[in-house]
C-alpha cells in the first residue's frame, strides 16, 4: 500500500501563516493584546509569588527545619478574626514545657518565650530610650537561654544572655540591628555594655545579633527584635501571661515528637478523646503549606484575571479569522481547484490562528519578564524570579487559545464550495 504525503507539509502551512500574520501588521498586533496581558499577568504574578515562597522557605530553613512551635492560639497567617472560642483558650504555662522537657523522649531541647510583653494589656511600655534616641518596634520577647541555640541565632557583638542571669532576673538585653542602627546612628561597634532605659527600669544591653541571611521584603523579624531574660521579663510584665513553646526535634524523630507534644499537652490541658486540640502545634512545613494556601488564592485570582485577558484574545482571533476567510475566499477557491484537501484548509488556517497567539504568548513572556528584572532593579526588596513552569505554560496556553479559537473559522474555510469561491468578488 503507497503511503500518501500530504500536499501541504506544516513546514510550508507554519510559512503561509506567517507571511498572513506579517502582511497585516497592525490587526495581528491589536488581535494579540489580550493574549499578551493575559500571559504577562499571569507570569509577572507566578514569578512575584514564586519568589516570595524561595524566601519563606529561606527563612523557616534558618530558623531550623527541625522546630516545633506550641502555643495555645492558632499561628501563622489568619485569614478573618478569631472565633471567640479559641480567644477563650487559657494560655500555655513554663509547667507545659517542663513536662514536655521530661516525657518527650523526642524532644532535644525546649525553649520558653514570651512574646511581645510590651503589648496591649502587659501594662509594660517597652520604649527603649538613650540620649534623646527612643525605639518603639522592639516586639520585646522574654526568651529562656536556650533559644539562641534553638532558633540558631548569631551575635554581630556580644553574647546570650545566660542561665544565671536568667534565674537572677538580670536587666540585661540583647537587640537586632535595627535597633541598634536606631538607638546608635553613628555608632558601628562599642554597644555592648551601654545602659539604656525601658519601661522605668535601667538595662544593660549585652548583645547586638547578625542581620539573618534569609529576609522577607528585606527584613526580618530579628531585624527588630529586643531580646530579654525569661524571668525577668515575666517579672517586668506581670500581665503578660502568653507562653510559646520552641522545641527542637531529635535528627529523624520530628513527627514522632510532634505526635509526642500533641498527647502531652491534651493530657495537660485536659482535651476529651476525640475533641480538637485547644492549642496549636506545628513545624516549619507546617509554616510553609499555610503560606502555600494563601498563594495559591492570590494565584487563582491572578489566573482568573489572565483568563479574561486571554477570552478576549481569543474572541479577538476567532473574529479577525473569520474576516480573513472572508477576505481570502477565492485563494480558498484556487488552492481546492488545484487539490488541497478539507484537512489541508482547516491545517492552514489553523496554523494561522496558532502562530498569531503564539507570537502573543512569546510577547508576553518577553514583556513579563522586562517587568520582573525591573522590579527587582528598582525594588530589590521585591523577590521576583520567574519559574520555567510559568514561561511553559505561559507559552502552551497561547498556542491553545489560538488552537480552540480557530477551529470554527477553520472548518468554516474548509466547507466552502470551490466553485462559489472562485466566483466571489
């Protein structure tokens, strides 16, 4: 049996639609429009999102991929206000950490910290002032020693304050180099030792911490953070009574001291079998899918709002399609005279239609990733770094809005009687 080859090979048919696409200039680049915002938008947002993700995940690696946060509100990034239930929550206690301490064979280490006792209620003003110099953004923490080594803190100068001075309740601190650069603007070095005064007491600052590696917009929250003793913190701030547990998993047992945590505290706190958790617990990937959630209802929106672009190029294709089968009636009539086939139309003005919608994806792809450089050039907080699979699919989408839209018109030129198309004028 003879093999027959089509008289048209997609070499030819691709170089047919070009030179249609080319010969009119300006109608393909307005048909095109849509395809290109359409594509950009969903590119620009992809790579803006997959940034932000690279640092998040900079960041939790830092802190230690092996930690377990405890506390007895729900943490991460909230979406709408607390339910009056979980508000009703009593707070973890120093007692919860002991236990875990000694009935978790999984657990290394756990560290305490109070957070923010300079908030709404503490009754402590967290201010720290020196010589006419104040800083408000402390985010003051009451932390026990061992958090350096847990959260994998470094100093720039000083040290950790420690155990004794812990069990002494010291007036001693440890600030982030925004503080730092804040209370001393022309002082580089020479700040450990310094007095300074916070919410009516003197303090000895005994350590300035390293800017981390991994920031978020630039920043981070050690950036700003003043770091106290535990005991004395609580001591200071009587009516700030929030207890966070920070637990360092032992190598290769982390679900298993997950698991461990969760039966201990609901043994505590006196969770009935089968009710939730009245306290949350999780670990840096835990962190991180909740991150994922809310990137993904940003990328859905973005993807919705990059569908409309692409309906109304497509709708742009399909039309400026139909007005060239129009317009090319008798080279239809001509080219089905001299034997071209139904499929030989439709592979024509098919490829046409694809090659106008590719070309707007290749555009779009150009111009998204012109904004993403100019982005990070003019906003280098901005993490922007677009993802092979956006460019992939920027570009397969182009091509399969033009391959949808220019069906009708396609098989529309392939119907056309031969002898009619070479009488129309």
């Amino acid at each position: 049996m003879r093999l027959r080859l089509p008289k048209f090979i997609p070499r030819e048919t691709l170089l047919m639609a070009l030179d249609s696409v080319l010969a009119n200039k300006f109608r393909s680049a307005l048909t095109m429009l849509g395809i290109v915002i359409g594509v950009s938008v969903a590119i620009i947002v992809a790579s803006i999102l997959s940034g932000m993700r690279q640092n998040i995940v900079k960041i939790v690696e830092e802190y230690g991929t092996n930690n377990i946060y405890a506390f007895h509100l729900t943490t991460g990034p909230q979406v709408g206000e607390r339910d009056q239930s979980e508000r009703a929550r009593k707070p973890l206690t120093p007692e919860d950490g002991e236990a875990v301490a000694r009935q978790a064979p999984a657990i290394e280490q756990v560290a305490l910290e109070a957070p923010n006792i300079g908030g709404w209620g503490s009754g402590f003003d967290d201010t720290i002032s020196i010589n006419g110099k104040t800083y408000r953004r402390g985010n003051t923490r009451a932390v026990t020693p061992n958090m350096a080594e847990i959260a994998n803190t470094s100093l720039k100068e000083g040290r950790f304050f420690n155990e004794q001075e812990d069990l002494n309740r010291r007036n001693v601190m440890v600030i982030g180099v925004n503080a730092a650069a804040a209370l001393f603007p022309d002082q580089q070095s020479g700040i450990v030792g310094t007095k300074v005064k916070m919410g009516g007491y003197v303090w000895e600052i005994i350590g300035v911490l390293a800017k981390r590696k991994a920031t978020f917009f630039g920043e981070n929250e050690e950036d700003n953070a003043v770091f106290v003793p535990f005991r004395t913190g609580r001591q200071v701030a009587p009516g700030r009574k929030f207890v966070v547990l920070v637990m360092r998993a032992r190598s290769g047992q982390l679900q298993a001291a997950v698991d461990q945590v969760e039966e201990i505290l609901r043994a505590r706190r006196q969770v009935p079998f089968g009710e939730p958790n009245n306290f949350d617990v999780k670990t840096a990937d835990a962190f991180i899918t909740q991150f994922d959630s809310i990137f993904g209802m940003i990328g859905v929106i973005a993807i919705a709002i990059s569908s409309v672009g692409l309906m109304v190029g497509g709708i742009g294709v399909m039309n400026i399609m139909l007005v060239s089968v129009t317009e090319r009636t008798q080279e239809i009539g001509v080219r089905k005279a001299i034997g071209a086939r139904r499929r030989d139309i439709v592979h024509q003005f098919l490829f046409e239609a694809m090659t106008l919608t590719m070309l707007g994806g290749v555009i779009g792809v150009l111009f998204s990733v012109g904004v993403s450089q100019l982005v990070m050039l003019l906003v280098p907080s901005l993490p922007a770094s677009i993802p092979a699979w956006a460019v992939t699919s920027g570009l397969l989408v182009s091509v399969g809005v033009g391959l949808i839209f220019g069906v009708w018109p396609a098989m529309k030129a392939s119907r056309l009687d031969p002898i009619q198309c070479l009488r129309y004028e």
